[in-house]
C-alpha cells in the first residue's frame, strides 16, 4: 500500500487505493493500431507552477525547518537538474526547432516517437501556444530573486504532496521530473497515476525519447487540466483532454491555481522574508489548510458524488435520444481520432520529383507482382498435371496474387491518371516540371486548411450549442474563443499562401506550360471561409485530385451524420 506519508497526506486518495486490473491500457477498438489506446490511473494529481510566489535577494537567515515539510530536498532537486541537464545537451546539439506558428508549416511532419500519439507538428503548435513549454522563456529575473518560484504536485482532492523551491528564471522539466520520482517512490509498483499538466503533450515527448521517468512511464498517463485544453492543437484536445479520458472523472486538474489563490494573502510577506523563514510559513499554512480541508472531505466527496450521478443520468437519457448504439460511437470516435491525429502534408520544392518516383516505384512492384503470379500459375498448372495434393495451396495463393496484380494495377492507374502522363518518357520529363510541383503544393496546404477547419469546427462546436451557461462553463468558453482567435491568423495565412499557388497555376496554364487538358483550381475567397457551408470550395478539389484511398467516397459518420456526433460527445 502506499507510504504512511501519503496516506496521512490525503486519505482519501491513498488510504485504501488498489489497482484495477479490469482498467489495463486497451485499444478503443480492437482492430485499430495501438497508437489509439487508452491508459487509465488509480490516482490522479495536477502540477503547476507559480512564479508570483518569489523572494528577493536578501541576507541569510538562520536554519529553521518544518517537521513535516512538503518540500523536496534542495539535494534531489539539485541531482535531477543535473542528470536532465545532461541528457538534453547531449541530445539538443541538433538545429533548434522553430516554435513559430507560421514556421510549423513548413516543418517536416511525422513521429517524434514511435509510442507519440501526436505528429510532430500538433506538438510544435503546442509548445508555441504555451509559455510553461518554452524553457527558455524568462518569468522571474533571477538578477533580482533568489527563489523565482514553487511548483506543487496536489491530488485531485487540493491537498498538497510535494512542493519544489525554484531557481530558475523559466519552467524546467526537471522540477516535473522530481516531484514525480518523489511520488511514484512512495506508491505500490502496481498503482497507476493520471498526470495533469498545462502542457502534459510537451512534457511526455522528452519523456519517450529521453527516458526520463522511463521505469515508471507504463504506469503513466498523461492529460491536459480542463482550463488549458482549450489552449491546445485540436489534434491535441483529442488525446490529451481530461474528458476525453478514462478515469478521470469530474476533475479538472485547476486543484494548483485553487491552491496559489489559497495562499495570495502571504505574498507581500514571503517576498522580503529569509529563505527558512519563507519556506516554514508556508508549510504551517498548508498544515492549516489540510485540517480545515479534511474536515470538510466528506461533504466534498457527497456534493461530487451527487453532482457525477446527476451528470450520468443527463448523459443516459441524452444517449438513448440519439438512437445509436453505443459500439458504432466509440467505433466513429476511435476512427475521428485515427483520421484527425494523422500527420499533415507537407510542402516541398521536390513535390514533383517525389509523385514521379512514386509512379515508378508502383511500376517496378507491379512488375515484380506480375513474376510472382507467372511462378505460382505455372507450379499451380504442374501440380495439377502430376496430381499433386499440393494443388489446392497453389490454387489459394495464385488467387490472392492476382486480386494482389489488379489492386497494384488500379493504384497506379489512378496515380498516373493524377500525374496526367501514361508513358516513360513523359514521366521523366515531368520530373522536375514546375506545374507539378506546385500543384502538389497546393494540393497539400489545401488539405491542411481544411483540416484546421475541420478542428476548428469541431473545437467550437460546444460553445456553439451552449444555452445555459454557469459561471465556470463561461470561463471555459471564454478560454476556448480566446484559443481559437489566437489561431486564426495561421489559417488565415494557408489560405492566402494556397491562394497565391493557385494564381501562379492559372498562369502556368493560360501559357501552355501545364499539362494537355490541366485544369488550374479554385482559390478559396478570405470572406467566409470560418463558415464551412457545403458549396463552399474548400470541398473542391477541382484539379488536385490524387489516388488517396477513400477520396472519393462519402464522408465517414464522425464527421457527416449529426446524430453520431453528438453521440460521440455524449458517449466519451
């Protein structure tokens, strides 16, 4: 069972935790790829940090420690900083990345990490939207303090496990790194925890490709605080939002902002106080606060309890009015996540000479697949002669090559049909044409803008169907417009860069240097492009058409039928 020091922290938290086997980390849907798994916690805690909670540079006081204090000691605080340190300079003498919205589109997308479930530009978004992502941003001068600030590690309960005195003019992963160490010390090895964080995305990528809390990483998973979320890429919201989540429940991960409120009225004192003096006030106020908290812990949990059941009783009847199966939602909603979680295209100089590879390399595996089927007919055709009992093999695999020959066929008809070329030499020749290549571009920052329309929508749609709105949905409405405001402007620029693509397409056609029969697209007008009605062109694809599979079939129900998708909502 946990240690004496968390159960007397929060009982209730830790007083009689147990795993449940039963909440093992699954996939949504079992045929999907386990990228799309859900790991769940026994326990849940939020870490923040504050940074009004500072102290100028004063004279030294004499040593003065709480018996039971709640902070790290300065030693382990001082030996993680090192080992992370260490590890980053090894592996950031790479180029830095850049952490601009408008210079994440032209980034290379794909996978930090083969267990990252987000693509390398959601994360880049993230770490852009975000000051507590950017180490290097400065919050307290250290030229004037001494103590730049405290972040805390509080259960879902906001009673306080640990606290770590901080030097640092910035947010550093290793203060993170410490608090979590010091926790999963004092638990079971089979007791799993819920981490929330501001940007808990950010945090987890160094933690896969550097390993740090590398022992304890399967028994950790990751989420982003409610008030935050709105904060982050839609792709984002998707995986790392709270409600989102199995067995987080009804918190909202704010239990660290309740706290540094909590504690606002030791401000001015703490400010000029000695560094002991600091650090055992705030201990005695927090050995205050956990009695008056403990007394009130059952009516908070009844007042919860209540407020969960109510919750679930809307859900169900709201669920049933939907009139769809609960198996086809959480299907919809694995493939939404599947679909809107993928990495985006990109734009390249190459983009022509890379289609025309394309084309050839389908050429060469469908030549190779052509040799198959004449080895396995011929072996067929002599077993057949001999009358071999091997006869019936050959006949299943001769079968399953030939459905193989036409499928490659089909594929590279649509993709020559796409290059607008059917011979040899006309490929070579438009290896390095200037249409092509813009017109993959093209075709590329249209699929991403529409994609972050797409988020967009999807993002505003609860604010959208929100009527009566308490105080607290109202800030977390408000927090949600502000984010999506903030976003604007990147898509606002896709469309003015797609459009000008568009423009040097027409002109490339007007002068015959296009393609026989080349049709030059659409550009997308800046006037109603937030709107998203069916006629509008980002739908067309009128002369960037491609092979992709499933381009031209019907939209899936996720995104089509409105009925699944407040289903969806209700259902997760």
């Amino acid at each position: 069972r946990p240690s004496k020091y968390l159960r007397c922290r929060c009982p209730a938290c830790f007083g009689g935790v147990k795993h449940d086997p039963a909440m093992m980390c699954v996939p949504l849907v079992p045929d999907l790829p386990p990228i799309l798994t859900v790991r769940s916690a026994d326990v849940n805690v939020c870490i923040d940090a504050c940074f009004t909670q500072k102290k100028r540079k004063s004279l030294g006081d004499p040593p003065r420690t709480h018996p039971k204090t709640h902070f790290v000691p300065e030693v382990d605080a001082a030996r993680t900083e090192a080992y992370v340190d260490k590890v980053c300079q090894v592996e950031e003498k790479r180029a830095k990345r850049q952490k601009a919205m408008e210079d994440v589109l032209e980034a290379e997308d794909g996978y930090e990490h083969p267990e990252l479930l987000l693509p390398r530009s959601v994360l880049d978004g993230c770490e852009a939207s975000f000051k507590a992502a950017d180490e290097k941003r400065e919050k307290a001068s250290t030229e004037f303090f001494e103590d730049t600030a405290i972040m805390g590690l509080l259960c879902r309960h906001d009673r306080v496990l640990w606290l770590v005195n901080m030097h640092s003019a910035g947010e550093k992963k290793f203060n993170v790194v410490v608090l979590m160490e010091m926790l999963f010390q004092h638990l079971p090895l089979n007791i799993t925890v819920g981490l929330l964080y501001d940007v808990a995305c950010s945090f987890e990528c160094p933690c896969r490709k550097w390993g740090f809390l590398g022992r304890f990483m399967d028994r950790l998973a990751f989420a982003v605080s409610v008030f935050h979320a709105s904060g982050h890429e839609w792709a984002c919201q998707l995986l790392y939002h709270l409600r989102k989540r199995k067995r987080f429940g009804f918190t909202n991960g704010e239990g660290c902002e309740r706290f540094w409120h909590s504690i606002s009225h030791l401000l001015a004192n703490l400010r000029i106080c000695g560094y002991y003096n600091r650090l055992y006030t705030l201990d005695m106020q927090i050995e205050h606060a956990d009695d008056a908290s403990l007394t009130n812990l059952g009516e908070w949990i009844r007042r919860r309890h209540l407020h969960s059941m109510k919750k679930r009783t809307e859900a169900t009847a709201a669920l049933a009015g939907c009139g769809k199966p609960v198996s086809l939602l959480r299907k919809q909603w694995a493939l939404q996540v599947k679909t809107q979680t993928k990495p985006l295209p990109r734009c390249s100089k190459n983009k022509g000479q890379q289609a025309v590879n394309a084309v050839m390399l389908m050429r060469t595996a469908l030549k190779a697949r052509r040799t198959r089927v004449t080895e396995i007919r011929n072996r067929f055709l002599d077993a057949v002669q001999e009358e071999d009992p091997e006869a019936p093999v050959y006949e299943v695999e001769l079968a399953a090559a030939e459905v193989a020959v036409a499928t490659a066929e089909s594929q590279l008809r649509n993709k020559e049909a796409a290059l607008g070329v059917s011979q040899r030499q006309a490929l070579h020749t438009l290896a390095t044409s200037q249409y092509l290549r813009l017109r993959m571009n093209a075709r590329a920052l249209k699929r991403r803008l529409r994609d972050c329309l797409r988020s967009r929508k999807f993002e505003l749609d609860k604010v959208e169907r929100s009527f009566r709105r308490l105080v607290n949905d109202q800030k977390l409405y408000s927090h949600t417009e502000s984010a999506v405001k903030r976003r604007e402007p990147m898509i606002s620029k896709v469309n003015a860069n797609y459009n000008k693509l568009c423009g040097e397409i027409t002109k490339l056609v007007q002068e015959g240097k296009a393609t026989r029969g080349a049709v030059a697209p659409q550009p997308i007008p800046a006037k109603g492009i937030w709107q998203l009605n069916v006629d509008d062109g980002i739908w067309q694809d009128v002369g960037l058409d491609d092979d992709d599979a499933g381009s031209a079939t019907e939209p899936p129900p996720w995104l089509s039928d409105e009925k699944v998708r407040s289903g969806i909502t209700i259902a997760i």
